[in-house]
C-alpha cells in the first residue's frame, strides 16, 4: 500500500497478546487473552483498519480519489475513514444518518478537521442507502467516488478481519469479539483453524438480525463456516447505551487490568465474556482470546 500512502502512518501489526490474571477466570479454570488491536493506530484502530486495509487498495487500484461512506452522528467508522483518506490521500464524504446538527459534535468535528466533507440523509432515505437510486443520486452529487458501506462492512473488510487470528501465536480455542454490522465476526470465524470457534456479542438490541449477516458477508466472501455464534443477550439496552451495571464493569476492570474498555463495543462483549465464564458455558482449560477493537 506504500504507493498510496501520502503521509506517514505508522502501524502496530501485528497488534500486542496479553493474558489477563484474573481470579473469576482462574477459578473456572479458564485462561483469558486479551488481542489489543486498539493499539494498532490511534486514529484508525483495530477493526476499523482490518476492514479499510484492502478497501483502501481497490479504491487506489481503480483510480479513485475520493471515498463515500455512511454512519450515524456518532460513527466511529465515518472518524476513521476521515483518518485514512487524509493517510493516504484520499478525498472523503461521509453521509450521515439525519439532520445536520450545529455546532458539530465531537466525532463529526474530528472527522471534518481531517478533511471529510459531511452531507446528510434523512432517516427514512438512509434505511435505503443500499438503493441504487440513492447511491446514483449521491453520485450525481459528489460525482465518482468508491463506495465503502456503512461500518466498512463487505467482502474486502471480511478478508482483511480474517487475518487476525493468524497473528495469535498462543493455542486457543475461541476467540471473541463484538458485533456492530457481522464484518469483523464474519472474517475472524473465516480465518479460524479447525477446532476453534468465534462467539460475536452484539452492541445493537435486537441484533438476531446480525447472525444473517454474517452469513451473507460470509458467503459473498466465499469463506462460510459454521464455527460462530451471536449472543444477543449483553446490549446494555441498545447501541451506544449503557446501565450502572456495565459501567461498574468497566471502572471494575481498569481497576484491575488498567485498560478501560469502550462502552459501545468492547465492555459489553467483555461483560459478556465474563458472564459466560460464571454460568460454566467453558469447560476448564479452555482458552478464550478476546478482541479489543478500538
């Protein structure tokens, strides 16, 4: 990708192993590893890269120079994508779900400063985003442009998330993660050996819909495996929310551990984690990794 790259970017990979001692998993007889991929890069994180990495390349193999993606006011993936284009040279529109909000919030900020330029749908045309009328609209609006689904979400982010467990030297036998749009989850049960298995935790409430698209993400991929799940039950009440339970979690385990887990993803599937371990769903001597995804 160096021939892209317009500034420089200096990525941890492959990202840091650590096992976590901790007492509630050691009396289960169960061992915990924990994949820091929030310390690949501090502006483009974890998953976020995995999924941009090759996306990146096909946009700059097809002549592109700007890129168009989709989030909410919030989006962690709209932040991101600012933060490769202004890497890598590329010109980015994010489209964001609902009216424009002034003055920006923190995220839209960031992403503005490094150069995105922000248009906005209303909710009941962003359902439909995937519509080619309202892409062919977008284009007519921005002109050409490589499209990135919302999340990042498609076959090349699957292939660049399958990566991940072969960087884990440690033996283990499943490896977590959370879930927002199934592309992370799709590509790392992708990328499992036999014998290990991928658990998702969905951030959305309502989220059963997720185990499908993980199967379709899968299959457009060309990768379908039968080695995940989704667990549906630890959203905290939905995307973004949060309970005085999941955040005495959180001050609980910086105390412990000294990472602070973020609240969107990573601490619900983490509470997840733990929750599992307590009800006795791992056998002793099971080893679980799990993915911190920035």
């Amino acid at each position: 990708m160096d021939e892209i790259r317009r500034t420089p970017m200096a990525l941890r990979l492959p990202s840091p192993v650590l096992e976590v001692r901790d007492d509630r998993m050691e009396r289960a007889g169960v061992r915990l590893l924990i994949k820091r991929d929030d310390l690949i890069h501090s502006e483009v994180p974890g998953n976020k890269w995995r999924k941009l990495k090759y996306n990146l390349t096909a946009a700059a193999d097809g002549g592109h120079d700007t890129l168009l993606t989709f989030g909410g006011a919030y989006s962690n993936h709209l932040r991101a994508t600012a933060a490769a284009g202004h890497y890598f040279g590329f010109r980015t529109i994010g489209v964001v779900r609902g009216e424009e909000h002034l003055p920006l919030n923190s995220s839209l900020a960031y992403a503005e400063r490094r150069g995105m330029r922000l248009a906005y749908l209303d909710r009941a045309t962003y359902r439909n985003k995937r519509d080619p009328a309202v892409i062919e609209a977008l284009r007519r609006e921005w002109g050409r442009f490589y499209l990135l689904p919302e999340g990042g979400s498609n076959t090349l982010a699957v292939k660049g998330c399958a990566e991940l467990p072969g960087e884990i030297d440690e033996p283990f036998d499943v490896l977590c993660c959370a879930v927002g749009t199934g592309a992370t989850l799709a590509g790392i049960a992708a990328g499992l050996r036999t014998g290990q298995r991928a658990i998702g935790f969905s951030a959305l409430a309502g989220g059963e819909f997720l185990a499908g698209e993980v199967g379709r993400l899968q299959s457009e991929a060309g990768t379908v495996s039968a080695n995940w799940r989704v667990e549906c039950g630890y959203h905290f009440g939905g995307f973004a929310k949060t309970t005085p339970r999941l955040a005495a979690f959180i001050d609980d385990f910086a105390d412990r551990h000294g990472i602070i887990l973020d609240r969107v993803y990573v601490a619900k599937m983490m509470f997840g984690v733990f929750d599992l371990v307590d009800a006795g769903a791992f056998g002793g001597g099971t080893t679980i990794v799990a993915v911190v995804t920035g």
